[in-house]
C-alpha cells in the first residue's frame, strides 16, 4: 500500500479521540498523507464540503431537520462556530477537531500533523457502548454493529474525497 493510500492506522497518543477508546468505546483511525502543507482548517472545510459528505448532510437533513451549508463548515473550519448539521463541537485544538452527534452516540474526529514532506490527515470515529439494562455490560448496538463493514469503507471514501478536494499549493514564479 502507497503512502497516498488511505488506510487504517494507529490512533495518534495525542489525540482527542483517545479518551473514547480509553474508556472501552470503538474507536478507528484512518489516515493518508498528501506531498504538501495543508491547514487543519483547509482540510475541515475540504472534508465536509465534499459531494461525498453533501450527500450524509442531505439525509441529515430530511431525515434529522438538520441542515447545513458549506459557508457553515467553513465556519465550523475557521473556529466560528461549534456546531455543525447534526454535530456540536466537544473538543478543539491547532490541529484536530473533535465533533459529537446530537444523540451523543457517536464522535468524529479530524486531525492533520505535519510531515518532512507535507502533512498527513487523520479521520476517526467512536461509537459510545449502551450499557445493557439486564446486565449492566456495555455494547454497541445491533445497529452499529450490523453496518461496521459499510462505516470502514465509508470513512475510506471520506477521507479519499477530503484529499482530492484539498487545495493545491500555489506555485512559485520565477518571472
């Protein structure tokens, strides 16, 4: 596998989304690197803007009556804002974004760190475990468990689409 490729990869020890799989949560972590600099606001406004996302942010809409626009991801990239279609913003830093779901059941997360040449993006999710009335065990859910398959390609082609939407570094002229 290239290092462009999108892949599943270890969580960063840094990273906001630690303390769900610390705690017993799922939790992945994908990531690609690109050949360039790329701003944690860059990459946001580029993964949520993306026709990939559009699409998720179009059943949030109809199905949630949660709707939201790019100039409101550009906002939430920026640090305007923290809340963002169906997510509000649980945690923040220079370079990740950590967004929880409006029923509190899921978190996603985003996160760039730089290369020696260019910058690698991180995508992650969690998913909270209910704990079961009977037992009092935690576990995720028949739903979620059922659609794990469908959620590791998804989060590949999120991010996939996230880097292809990124822009490109200007270049230099010599005139």
């Amino acid at each position: 596998m290239t290092r462009d490729a999108v892949r599943p990869c270890e969580l960063p020890a840094e990273a906001l989304l630690q303390r769900y799989r610390a705690a017993g949560a799922y939790a992945d972590c994908y990531c690609v690197d690109v050949p360039h600099a790329v701003s944690h606001a860059d990459y946001v406004q580029a993964f949520y803007t993306t026709a990939v996302f559009k699409l998720e942010r179009l059943i949030l809409r109809g199905f949630a009556a949660r709707p939201s626009t790019d100039a409101q991801a550009r906002s939430l990239a920026r640090g305007e804002t923290d809340a963002f279609a169906a997510w509000s913003v649980e945690g923040r830093a220079l370079d990740q974004l950590l967004l929880c779901d409006f029923m509190r059941r899921t978190r996603s997360w985003l996160m760039v760190a730089p290369l020696p040449a260019g910058t690698r993006l991180y995508f992650g999710s969690a998913v909270v475990p209910l704990r079961d009335r009977r037992s009092g065990a935690p576990r995720l859910g028949f739903g979620f468990t059922a659609l794990l398959g469908f959620h590791r390609v998804y989060s590949r082609v999120l991010l996939a689409a996230a880097r292809a939407r990124l822009p490109l570094p200007a270049v230099k002229s010599n005139v």
